[in-house]
C-alpha cells in the first residue's frame, strides 16, 4: 500500500526498464510546462529524489506563445546551461532540450518532467518521466499517440460503468461524465450541467457528507433519451450493489437549463426508474429533484407521477427552490417542505395579447438607462474594453443555428429593439448564397445565409459581433478568419474542447488587434434589454421570469455557462435584475478573463455591484484581489469559487470544466475563497447562502439610495413557435397522414411495435419483416417462409418477359438504375405478373359460392372471361413448372388446411383435360396458397384475409420479387458494358397503308 499526500492505495503498473549505472553528478533535471501566455522550461545539473526547491534552484527559459518553432540551441545554452561547465556536454544537453520542446510541441503536451535526466560521457538517459497531454488535442494527434490509456490516480480504482459512460460521451455532441468515488456511500447524484455538478458536490461536502459521497458525475449539452436513460441505469445499477444501513439518496439536480429539453431528458430517467423500482424500494433509496429550463414543468409533472406510480420517495422542485436547497433536504440538514407546485403544466408563461402577465412595479425610478455602448478607462487611467454590446448591436452567426437565432429575435423582440440583432449566417457547408426565414414577432423575415465568411463582412459592415457556433475542429480557423475584419470587436466561441495551444494563439492574437473574445466553452453572454448570444438565458418563459428584457442594476462575471442561467434567476428574485452577465468559459484558458469584464462593469455607471461566480482552477481570481485592495475595483462585489469539495477529496478528480482541475494550492477555491474575504469582497459561507449575501447587498445599496428601482414596463407579448407548442402539448391539428407500420422517431427504428435489434435478435429474416410491415403482426415461421419462397420463386422468369425486356432496354440508353426499374414495373398488369390478384378473387368469389369446379369453369367460358392463374405458354401437364410443384408441395406439407389450393387443383384437371398447358401456373398457385394462409394461419378474421387480397398485397408480392430479377438485369447489362439497343428491321413487320397515286 503507497501512501502520496492523502491518497492511498496499491501500485498496480509498473516500468521495468534497464539499469543505467551512473554517478550522482551525472543526474540532471529537466521540466517543461505551460501557462497562458509561454512555455517554461526548467532546468538544474541537480537532479534525483533529493533535488529539492526545484524553483529556488533551477534556471528558466520562457518561449511566448508564437515564437515555439524559434527555439536555438543558443539560447538555451545562455538560458539555461550556465550550470554545466563542459562544452560539449552543454551542446549535447541543448540539442537534447530543443528536440525534447518540438516534441513537447508537436504532441500537444501541457507538462513534462524528467528527474533525473541523466547525462553520461556518451549518452543521455531519460530515467524518470512525468507527463500531461492535452487530451482535446485527439482529434489532431491520435495517429501520433496511438492509443493512450487514461488511468485512474492513485486511490481510485478504474470501474468498467465509468468506463461504459466514457464511451456514451465520446459518440455524441452531449457530455456525459462519471467518477466513482466510493462504490459503497449512500450519497449519489445526478446532475445536469458541469458547473452545477461541482456545486452539488461542494455542497454535500459543505453539509458533512464528504464520507458518503459516492459519485461526481454530470449530463449536459442536451443529451438523448436513450443517452440519458443509460446514464441513469448505470447509476442506478451501482446504487444497487450493496445495501447501506441508513439507505441511500439519489439527487437529481441541475441549474436552469439553456436550451435542454428538460422533459425529454427526464423522460430516459423514468425509463431507467420503472426499470429499478423493485431495487428502489429494497435498498430504500430517496429521490430529491430539482430543475428548471425549457419544458421544465412537464417534467417535473412526469417526475411527480412516476413517483406517484412506482410508490417510492420521490419529491420534486422547480425554479422556486434553491438550486442546491434539495442537498440539504437529502441529508437531513433541513426539512422537506409540502411542495405546492403552480397549476401551469407547461412551459406556457409567454405572454399573449390576452395575457399581459404578472407585473410588480416597484416605485418609479429618476432616469432611464443609458444602453448606448460607451468608451472605458480603469481607475488608474489606463484604457479598458468598450461596453461589447448595445441597443444597435448586430451579429454575424457562424452555423447553421437556427434555433439559436431565433432566441436571439425573440429576445430582440420582447427588448422592443428596433431591428434583429443578426445579421446573416455564414456556413461554408451549404451550396451557395441563400436565406433562411425566421420570425420577427408575429412578421416572417428572411436573414442571408452565405457560404465564405467574405461576403458577409463586406455586405453587413455594421455587424461587429460574431457568434461563433464551429465544432471543435473548426472553430480556431474561422476565429482567427474573423478577425482579420476590423469591424468585428466581440467574438463569441460556443466550441467545447478546443486544444489549448490553439486557445492560447487566439488569446494572443484577440490581443494584438484588441478583439474581445468569450469563450471558449461557454454559452455566452446577455445583456437584457440590447442582446444575447446564442442560447444565452434560455427560452422565452425563462427570459421573461428573470425579467432580462431590461436592466437590472447587477453584472455578473461567470465561469460556467450552465450557472449562468441560475445566475439570473437569483440575480432577478434578489435585486432589480442583471445589468449584464457574461459566461467566460471553463477551459483552462478562456480568452477573455474575469477582469477583463469587471473592469468594463466597474467602469459603466448604471451598474451598482457585481458578482462573480469562479471556480478550482488557475489564478485568475487573485487578480480581482489584488484590484479591490488597490482600488480598482470599489463597487460592492459578491463572490464565490466553487470547488471546494476539492479539498476533501483523498484523489484527483477532472470536474466537468476542463479548467477546473487545481495545480497546487493556491488554485484551491476554498483558498481563492479566503483571498477574496481578506481582499473586501462580500463571500458567502457557500453556494446555498450566495442569493442571501446578494440581497443584502443590494439591500444596503437600495436603503441608501445608490440603487433607485425603477418602474417596471411590461414586454411586448411574443408568440410561440408553433413546433415547440405543439411539442409542449399546447396545440393540436390533424396530420396531414397516418402510419401505423413504423416509427423512426424514437432512439430505434420500430416495425409494427417491434424495435429493429428484436427483429434481428429474433431472426425474424425478410418473411418476418414483411409480416410487420404489410399485416402489422408476427405470422407463424412456416409463413414469412411461404413469403420468402414467393419472393425467390417469381424474382425472375428471363430477359424475354416484357419487364425484363423494357429494363434492358433502358439500361442500354444509359439511364439510371431507378428509371430502367421503373420502366420495367410500369409492365406488370393483368397480362403480365399482375394476374395474382385476379386469380385469387376468381376463385375465393367461385369457392366461396359453393361453385363445383366444373360449374366455375362452365361459368367464366359462359362469360367469355379467361380463368387468371391457368395456363401457360410453355409448360404443360406433361412438362410441369418446378415452382408451381415447390409451392404446392410446401403448402399441403406446412399449412394447417389448403382448401382452396385443393378446389384450383381440381379446376386445373378439368382444364388440361382440354389442353395440356391450361395448367395452374406460378401466378394462380402463389394466389390460392396466398389466400389459404391469410384465412387457416389463425392470425385473421375472414374479413381481414378478403381486405389484403382487395388491397393487392398479393401483386406486392410479385412486385417486390420481381425488382430482384429487374435489377440482376440493369447490373448485368452495365457489367457487360451493352451499347444502345436498336430493334432489328427483320424483326419488325412493316404494314404501312397503299397511297393512291
């Protein structure tokens, strides 16, 4: 057992390398690692276990971010080598060092560390190293990696669930993450969004429950049904291992989502609850929820009624709760209240010209904001960033988001903004210059899509915002694209995982052509009553809870995206609202920073406090520190870091933030947290008593009349978009058709009520499908066989037939494969392949009116009417057809009873009797033994069997079987490379009229 700080447990991987016999002076040390703006390399003559102050002792060599490619071995000589007094050791050790960088470089490292690096006469030996790779760079680098494997850090087993969920997470645009942090504790949890997934952990430690904490995890970005379903039982799966003398809670949690669905992700969990309910009440596990964001009353009303259903202890909250109240509640720290829950089932609080919505006026105000975006300069007179974002503001969207942009109008709306703040959309995917049309209030308006971002920038010129919705691999490329326009000032970049040495080029270049950048990793910014980015403050009921159609008198600064929605709705219900609120992103290295934002805010007037909600990770928040103690920031600042559960874990846990992993102690946020109270800010005791410090604040604010409130104007009223009405169950219509053979809607393809891997599982092969999709129910095996031997027997019958002959033909003129099918098709009728209907309805109306064969065929010759299904041009009674033999013979061998088979049997000796080929044929055969097994298989009603055969589901048959042998033909014809067919003369009889001359 190795012990390492608070961590414990068993070594279990192992390097085995040869031994290097050495001498101790030969032992160096050598480390190179990153920060926001360079590379740093380290290096001392003294290496080994007894090194040391490594910072005390070693020399440093700084390379900027852009001069990587520039290193010499010069300069690391002079930089780093004084140490090393032979020469041509310092030359070895410097080519060592610079080829150790370009790879350090090449593979997207971001720490490496060699002790000791050992320098001999003759060689050099790397005999301890120590790495980190930026693992977003796997999309650039998997060739040069190969396959790396992540393990767990010591004290923390690797669990094949984790494992399971990581593999969910790397197939889909969602984030899925799960830690198991102790497989036996009674606290579990389940939380939306990565930001409120560490704040429910800092909270259940901050209540005493670090012990019991079982699990971090988070689900985000709008994961599936399917995705989150299996989330949910792989948690549940765990909680059911062991059972726990106190029992067990399960907190499914989460902020106020953006743009998630919240009932249509709840749905998986349901699934997955129904799934447990045995278990559930076996290991007695309690189920707190809380959630808010789009649609979610309906889940919360689905939640409750499960709850309801399954009989288990299940209590659910919405917006009105805290967000973390329900940790609390789960642990006992405080009471569970008697939800009364509102009597809107919907996500319905848009306000309709019949509903002008519930107002408060607070006391009228002196003055009105002035939104108009004005220059900035610090305390200390040097020049800050602009306001980004005014009343006038226009944008450029990159993508094809146009859920996004339609928020982005709504809210443009209910601001009453004279114009749409987007401008067009550019997407180099699409084929060329178009629009895409999008609602301005009740009005349809078209906004320009273009396909290089040059046509916009030169036909939109007073655009100078650009939000930024590239994947990953794209987003670097078009970000540094835009600001080479100096009319972009503000760039938003939504991208989640963008590799870190690209992140830090673009904070370099933001900086030299003073572009402001937000993100990456972040959903954005708003500043009511002007603008929004992208999905910034949810949809409409959310924007119009938290009352961002005008200003508030607060701004915010926040890592998290996620949280910047509960920022709001705290901010809203504490003070008179936000002023602006800006996410900046949980990559480790967000362009833009904290400060950079709350000098902009501490700069405009109409802003009264701040907030800022930061996190484990970096130093940015001694920063804001250091700029209360001198001055540069004096209005009231509420603050918190989260994270702190940090410290209470014995091993290293990634959060949800790719930033949020602390690189000693000083990037604790329980020591970001102290820094902040000794600096003046105003630091809760935790995230619960963060909306009570902003009231009081405000409060004060208020009572001293710094902050007058002002009158309350209510919004304009904005219809809803008939989609997500009709998705929220607020409408209905009638459809324009119906469906009851299949559904593609759901996570799996469903046939006639059986989902495709059943079909599969179950070997069902192409008969079994037919029986789905054609007569909606699973028939007996013997009969998808009989609908298979049908398919194979009629597949083809040569290139002489009609329709053979008409593919052919088409082939050969160069048409495609569907034309030449088609052509071919277009020949069956009754005189070709189409005969089957009509013979099973001559004979099943001639069976069914107790008509003797002989009275049958007396009757049709009476009529002058052809029997369909006797005869044939070739076969005879003495040259019988192989496939009327092969059906007949399956038919009497495998059917429960063939009547009618027998009674066409009889008719066929009365016929041949004739002549020899008024035979039954393949047509009349397939049809009897058709209608045979539609009524004797048990599987319908007499009525049913008569309505496939009216429906011409036998010609389907031969339809269907055909098209094989159809396209053998057009394949065959275009494999021989056949030329255009020309119908020989000596084949034509040319009978053309006599003219009288």
């Amino acid at each position: 057992m190795q012990e390492i700080g608070r961590a414990s447990g068993k070594l279990k991987t192992f390097i085995i390398e040869p031994f290097v016999a050495h001498e101790q002076s030969e032992e160096a040390y050598v480390c190179i690692y990153s920060t926001r703006t360079c590379d740093t390399i380290l290096f001392t003559p003294e290496g080994g276990v007894d090194i040391g102050d490594v910072d005390a002792k070693a020399q440093k060599l700084d390379i900027q971010v852009g001069d990587e490619t520039n290193l010499q071995e010069d300069q690391v000589i002079q930089s780093l080598l004084s140490g090393v007094q032979d020469s041509k050791t310092q030359k070895r050790v410097a080519q060592f060092i610079v080829a150790l960088y370009n790879v350090y470089v090449e593979l997207f490292f971001t720490y490496l560390e060699i002790n000791p690096l050992v320098v001999t006469p003759d060689k050099i030996y790397i005999l301890d190293l120590a790495a980190k790779l930026d693992a977003t760079a796997d999309f650039m680098c998997r060739g040069k990696w190969g396959k790396v494997d992540y393990p767990p850090p010591l004290g923390r087993d690797a669990f094949p669930e984790e494992a399971y969920i990581a593999d969910i997470d790397a197939k889909t645009g969602a984030s899925l993450k799960l830690t198991i942090l102790n497989a036996t504790g009674r606290i579990w949890t389940m939380v939306a969004g990565g930001g409120a997934s560490v704040i429910y952990s800092d909270t259940v430690c901050a209540l005493g429950g670090s012990e019991e904490l079982a699990n971090y995890g988070e689900y985000s970005g709008a994961p599936s049904e399917q995705q989150t379903y299996d989330y949910a039982k792989t948690l549940l799966s765990l909680m059911t291992k062991e059972k726990h003398p106190e029992g067990k809670v399960l907190i499914i949690g989460g902020g106020i989502a953006n743009f998630t669905n919240v009932a249509a992700t709840f749905k998986g969990i349901v699934k997955a609850l129904e799934e447990f309910q045995v278990k559930l009440k076996e290991f007695d596990i309690k189920i707190f929820v809380r959630r808010a964001g789009p649609n979610y009353q309906e889940g919360l009303r689905v939640m409750r009624e499960v709850g309801k259903s399954l009989d288990i202890p299940l209590y659910v909250f919405g917006p009105e709760t805290h967000m973390t109240a329900i940790v609390g509640m789960a642990l006992g720290k405080r009471p569970i209240p008697v939800t009364t829950h509102s009597a809107d089932t919907t996500t319905a609080n848009f306000l309709l010209p019949s509903s002008p919505g519930d107002v408060k006026s607070p006391a009228p105000g002196k003055k009105a904001f002035d939104l108009t975006p004005k220059p900035a300069t610090a305390a200390d007179g040097s020049k800050v960033a602009s306001a980004l974002f005014g009343k006038g503001t226009k944008a450029i969207i990159w993508g094809l988001q146009t859920r996004a942009v339609q928020g982005m109008m709504d809210f443009d709306y209910v601001c009453q903004r004279p114009q749409p703040s987007a401008a067009c959309m550019v997407y180099p995917m699409v084929g060329g210059d178009s629009k895409q049309n999008f609602y301005w209030g009740h009005k349809e308006i078209l906004v320009p899509v273009y396909k290089n971002m040059a046509d916009a920038m030169k036909k939109h010129p007073d655009a100078d915002v650009m939000v930024n919705f590239a994947s990953l691999r794209s987003a670097y490329d078009s970000t540094l694209e835009a600001m080479e326009y100096p009319q972009i000032r503000t760039i938003a970049i939504i991208a989640e995982g963008i590799p870190e040495n690209m992140t830090r080029k673009l904070i370099k270049a933001a900086n030299a052509k003073s572009v402001n950048i937000i993100g990456p990793a972040t959903v954005g910014g708003i500043k009511p009553g002007c603008f929004k980015i992208g999905n910034t403050g949810g949809m409409m009921d959310n924007i119009l809870h938290s009352k961002l159609y005008r200003p508030g008198s607060v701004a915010y600064v926040s890592r998290s995206g996620g949280m910047s929605n509960e920022l709001n709705n705290i901010i809203s219900h504490q003070t008179d609202g936000v002023f602006e609120g800006v996410a900046i992103g949980g990559d480790r290295y967000p362009v833009s920073t904290f400060m950079d934002h709350l000098l902009r805010y501490q700069n405009e007037d109409e802003v009264k406090m701040l907030v800022l909600l930061g996190e484990v990770g970096g130093t940015e928040e001694y920063r804001v520190c250091e700029a209360i103690k001198n001055g540069t920031i004096t209005k009231p600042i509420v603050a918190w870091c989260i994270g702190t559960c940090a410290d209470m874990f014995s091993t290293d846990v990634q959060f949800g933030h790719a930033g949020a992993s602390a690189g000693g102690a000083a990037e604790t946020a329980s020591e970001k947290n102290k820094a902040l109270t000794a600096a003046g800010a105003h630091v809760p005791t935790s995230f619960d008593e963060l909306g009570e410090i902003i009231r009081e604040v405000y409060s004060d604010l208020v009572q001293r009349e710094i902050i007058i409130p002002k009158a309350e104007v209510p919004p304009p009223p904005v219809p809803m978009d008939y989609a997500w009405a009709r998705e929220l169950g607020l409408i209905r219509k009638p459809a324009s058709f119906m469906t009851s053979i299949c559904d593609e809607r759901g996570q799996e393809l469903i046939y006639a009520g059986m989902p495709i891997t059943e079909v599969f599982r179950q070997d069902m092969g192409i008969g079994g499908v037919l029986s789905l999709l054609w007569f909606q129910r699973r028939l007996p095996p013997y009969a998808c066989k009989f609908l298979e031997m049908c398919l194979m027997i009629t597949a083809d019958h040569g290139p002489a037939v009609s329709g053979a002959h008409n593919t052919i033909v088409c082939a050969r003129a160069g048409k495609d494969l569907v034309s030449s099918l088609v052509s071919g098709l277009l020949t069956i009728g009754d005189r070709f392949g189409g005969a089957l209907d009509g013979a099973a309805k001559q004979f099943t109306e001639a069976y069914d009116a107790n008509m003797i064969p002989m009275e049958f065929v007396n009757s049709m010759r009476k009529k002058g009417q052809l029997i369909m299904g006797i005869g044939h041009r070739v076969k005879s009674i003495n040259n019988p057809d192989m496939r009327v033999t092969l059906i007949k013979e399956f038919a009497t061998i495998q059917f429960p009873q063939s009547p009618l088979l027998k009674y066409a049997l009889e008719v066929e000796k009365i016929t041949t009797s004739k002549k020899p080929n008024l035979i039954l044929n393949v047509d009349g055969c397939i049809a009897v033994c058709f209608v045979d097994l539609l009524r004797h298989s048990g599987c319908f009603t007499k009525d049913e069997a008569d309505e496939f055969v009216k429906t011409g589901s036998l010609n389907g048959l031969f339809v269907l079987g055909r098209s094989i042998g159809f396209i053998g033909h057009y394949l065959d014809q275009k494999r021989l490379k056949q030329g255009l067919y020309r119908h020989p003369w000596d084949d034509i009889s040319y009978v053309l009229p006599e003219m009288n001359q």
